[in-house]
C-alpha cells in the first residue's frame, strides 16, 4: 500500500448559511482545495453526508457536487456514517489512493441543516440512533446523551459543572477561528446559567445545528513530494486511518461509559503510525456534547476511566496544554455540520502542523490525531496525520 498525503485544504464558514445551497457551499470548500492543491481536476470525488435525503430530499451528492465544481468523468460517491459520515469519506479516499487505484482523490464533508424546522432536524438526527430501539420510544438523540452524562456523573461522583472547562476552551479557541459560527468567549458562570435541554445536558453541553463544508485534495506521498516545488505550505502524510464500530443501541453495549469503537479505533491507528497516545501534540476530538468529549479522551488512552473531564478542569487541553483539543473551537463553538465535522476536524490538523492556525498555533505540532463519532459511539473513525 502506497504512502497518502493531504495536498490541499478548504473550507466554507460553518453557520445557518440561508443564502448558500449544498452545492453552492460544497463548491466554496471544494473549489478553495483545488486551489491550494494547484489541481484543475481529480480521479474521484468522495462526498460525506449524513441527512440530504431527510432535509433536503436530495441524494445523489457525489455527481451533485462534483457537476457543481465543473468535474466530469470521474468516479463519485456519496458516504453515509451518521455524524461520522465526513471521516469515513476520507476513509475511502485514503484507500482509494493507497490501494494505486486513483492518483488524485477529493473528498468532500457536506451538511445543509437549517433549511427545516427544528423537529424535522431533530427527527433527521435521530436516524442515527436505533430506529426500532431507541428513537420509536420517543428518546431523541440529546436524550440518548444525557442518559449517558447522567449516569457518568452517577457513577463517579463528579459535580454537575465538571464539564465547563470543555465549552470553557473550546470557545475560547473558536473566537480566533474565522470560520466558527460562535466566536465569542464564555464564563463558567454563563455555563452555569445556561438553560437545560435534556437534563443534566444545558445549551453550552451541546453542538449547535448549522451548514458547512469542508473538503481535502488527496494523492500518493511520492507525488506530494514532486508537487511541493513551489506549494505554499508543502503536504500531510496520513500517517493511521482506522474505523471501528460498537452496538447501534447504547442499552446493547456492555458498558455504556467506555466508548469501545473508540477504543479500538484509536489502538488500531495508534498501531498504523507506530506511536502511541504520549506522542501527540493535538487532539480534534468528537465534542458534540462535552460528555462525548470526556469519553473520547478515556476510550483513547488520554485519561483513566472517570477522569477524562479533569483534563479540562486542569487546563490540560488548552492550546498551550499538554493535550490541545477543539484547538479551532471544536463541534461546540466552530460548529457541527454532521457530515462535515470529520473533514473540518482533519483540515484543523493540517492547518495546526503547518503552522496555519494563527492565535490558536499550537506551538511544535508535528502529530495530531483526529476523532469522529457516528451516533453514540457506534461508529469511530480516528485519523492520524503528521507534517
């Protein structure tokens, strides 16, 4: 299998972008990596999405989005993993490439979800539950996470407001990311106040419902060498891509606190790129609710079991912490466009060790890791990338 590399980046801002289409947003990010890349076309076109057909009654996005960019006989797919969806179209493209297959791949995470009511979006949502299990018996997919943080705070004796240091940073980080719908910092003191959506969940737990694309312009590690004459900030070597799953239905795993596909997931790409988790310098994780967060960093070895929210109290996951996470704000203040959170999480990498993320710059970074979850912890996609 050949070495793959990441040539080029772009992104649209992450927002309720009323005035852009799918297409329209998914050519911004396109359009913006092939320039990077200095490509004027590719052998395929990998779309992540999770809800076109439920909001937008519009499937069919590779050849959309691909007849929007002005691309024409190539291969196009779209790829369908609930919130794990963008990652997991990067996973494709990452094989596609490895395996010689094709030269030079984009892929693309796209997500249009402010153009329905709120019902409609939270019934979309909850698709990535189980239908006949979960979501039939009324429980939403917020609901399915405030059980989980319910019984975390249950289990291990944490004070309710354990988890503001995840919001806390990951605001923070987001108001120096042009790109982030919420750029504003926050207070415990707001976080304390802020109103409760599913208890113990509050408004400044939880991802926001927004657009975005972002896209990645892929080819071998050989021809990113001979393409770095002249490129602006040179290649990312994919150094690990592993996806695991666990139960669809939380009450079917055997520990509903371990997230097991992240734990699987993480070791598998930990042995790809032969490190371990010591070795990272930045961490995009899953935090569409902080309790998610918390969990990601104890399935991935960062902190024992119960612990994983005392890296965000002891200021451990700030930029200049010993584990930077959300180093762009994160889900929770750049924004979660379902289907495209894992392509935006991977475009903050390359921007980290390439020395792109302005402010938020964390310092050395030469490895990073990139977590995203479909569903509850069903599906896991982790990414490994090095400058």
């Amino acid at each position: 299998m050949r070495g793959v590399s990441i040539v080029g980046i772009g992104q649209s801002p992450v927002g309720e972008l009323w005035g852009r289409s799918a297409r329209q947003i998914a050519y911004d990010a396109v359009s913006a990596a092939m320039y990077d890349a200095g490509i004027e076309t590719a052998d395929a076109l990998y779309v992540g999405n999770m809800l076109s057909g439920n909001l937008l009654n519009q499937e069919h996005l590779g050849t959309l989005v691909a007849d929007a960019c002005g691309l024409y006989g190539i291969e196009t797919a779209k790829v369908e993993a609930a919130c794990a969806s963008g990652a997991a179209a990067l996973r494709v493209g990452v094989m596609a490439v490895a395996s010689g297959f094709h030269e030079v791949v984009i892929v693309v995470g796209l997500e249009k979800m402010t153009d329905t009511v709120g019902q409609d979006t939270t019934a979309g949502l909850a698709t990535a539950a189980d239908a006949e299990y979960e979501s039939l018996h009324g429980v939403s997919f917020v609901g399915l996470n405030a059980l989980i943080m319910q019984r975390y705070l249950y289990e291990y004796k944490v004070p309710l407001d354990a988890f503001a240091g995840f919001s806390i940073n990951a605001h923070k980080n987001g108001a120096n990311n042009p790109n982030a719908m919420f750029r504003s910092p926050i207070s415990r003191e707001a976080y304390l106040r802020a109103p409760v959506i599913a208890t113990p969940i509050n408004m400044l737990d939880s991802s926001p419902v927004c657009d975005g694309a972002a896209a990645v312009v892929l080819t071998s590690t050989a021809r990113a060498k001979q393409m770095n004459a002249g490129h602006r900030w040179g290649s990312v070597e994919i150094l690990a891509s592993a996806s695991a799953n666990d139960t669809l239905a939380v009450h079917d795993r055997r520990d509903p606190l371990v997230l097991e596909g992240a734990q699987v997931s993480a070791a598998k790409a930990y042995a790809q790129a032969g490190v371990s988790a010591q070795d990272l310098d930045l961490f995009e994780v899953h935090d569409a609710f902080t309790i998610m967060a918390a969990l990601s960093l104890e399935a991935s070895g960062f902190a024992r079991r119960g612990e994983g929210w005392r890296l965000a109290e002891e200021g451990a996951i700030a930029v200049d912490g010993s584990l930077p996470i959300s180093t762009m704000g994160g889900l929770k203040s750049r924004g979660h466009p379902v289907g495209a959170t894992g392509v935006y999480q991977i475009v903050e990498v390359v921007q980290q060790l390439t020395g792109q993320a302005g402010a938020n710059q964390v310092q050395g970074a030469r490895l990073g890791m990139a977590q995203n979850i479909g569903g509850s912890g069903a599906t896991v996609v982790t990414h490994i990338l090095g400058a």
